[in-house]
C-alpha cells in the first residue's frame, strides 16, 4: 500500500526550514540597533526609514542566499498571509517607535511616579511587543525569546534611569548576533543547489 505524502506536515517543514537562515533575525536586530543608535545621536525621524530598507534587504537576500539552496516554493495562501502579518509587524517596528515620541511626552506631563520611572522602558516594550507578534504570526518563537530579552532590556533602562535607546542598541545587536550565527550555520548546512535543479 502506498501511503499519500501529507502536503500539510511537508508543507510546514519546508516553512520552518526556509525560516532558518537567520536573515530575517539579522535584519530585524541591525534595524533595531541602527534606530537607537540614531535616536542617541539625535536623528530618530531620518531613522524611520530603517525598517522599509530593511524589509526590500530581506526580499533580496532571500533570492541570493535562501532561495539557491533550498530552491524557489510558493506556500498556499494560509502560509502566505502569516508572512505578510510577519513582514508587517517588522515594518511596523520603525513607525511605532515613532509614536514612541508622542507616548513620552504624555508621560512626562504625568504626575505618576510610576509613569516617570517606566518611561525609559518604553521604546524597548514596543519593539518586545512587536517581536512577540512576530512570533504568533509566524510560528517563530525565538522571536518571542527576543521581544524577552528586549523588555528586560527596558526594564533595565528604567530601574538605572538611563537614555533608553540603549536598550534598542543593545537588545537589536544580540538579535543580530544571533542572525548572524543562524546564517552562518545555514549557509554551511544547505551549499548550493545545482542550477538545473533550482
């Protein structure tokens, strides 16, 4: 008896792999770290562009290192609206922070000593919760490990009182660290597929 592939189960592995060659992770923690290093330095709106350059980077590094190796899918419409929701949480990064602005000059009018300690936390609690969304759209829950590590960079920022744009610095370069890593191994593990097979 011949058992039928399960489209489904192949499906979702072949989605998990093409997930795996840390681009994604790289580029979302270098837009992090870019966007608070630009916020220290005083250029926080020029930086607002990060996240869409980021975005165009990911779609071609994805035909350049992903796509020749593990060749060219399309995913069924399920799996491609999660993407989107991915893609759009990512993109989104950069304009929420923004709206960051407008959040702390309401706390800084509040006479809540809570307000004014947590303010510090806030630009790093955004991107933790952007990640986290990251990660329900796309089943990729070591984002959910980054938006973590993001919120107890904040935490941290808060209970020090320090400029809290360190914590996008800081949190965005062990994101893109750990890209890196990912990237690497990828690259290692899936050479090249021959050019009649791609």
């Amino acid at each position: 008896m011949i058992t039928q592939p399960d489209l489904g189960v192949t499906e979702r592995r072949i989605f998990r792999a093409y997930w795996q060659d840390g681009v994604l992770d790289l580029l979302a923690g270098v837009s992090a770290a870019v966007i608070g290093v630009g916020a220290l330095f005083g250029v926080l709106v020029p930086m607002m562009g990060v996240p869409i350059v980021a975005v165009f980077a990911w779609q071609v590094a994805r035909r350049r290192i992903t796509e020749p190796r593990l060749g060219s899918v399309v995913f069924s419409e399920r799996r491609v609206r999660q993407m989107r929701c991915g893609l759009i949480a990512i993109a989104s990064l950069g304009l929420v922070v923004g709206g960051n602005l407008v959040t702390r000059v309401w706390v800084h009018r509040s006479e809540s000593s809570f307000s004014e300690w947590f303010a510090p936390a806030i630009p790093a609690m955004i991107v933790a919760a952007m990640s986290m969304s990251c990660a329900a759209a796309l089943g990729l829950w070591r984002f959910f490990v980054y938006g973590v590590i993001f919120a107890l960079a904040g935490l941290g920022m808060a209970e020090g009182a320090l400029e809290p744009w360190w914590a996008l610095v800081g949190g965005g370069l062990v994101v893109a660290g750990w890209g890196v890593v990912m990237l690497v191994r990828f690259v290692h593990r899936h050479p090249a597929l021959p050019a009649a097979m791609e």
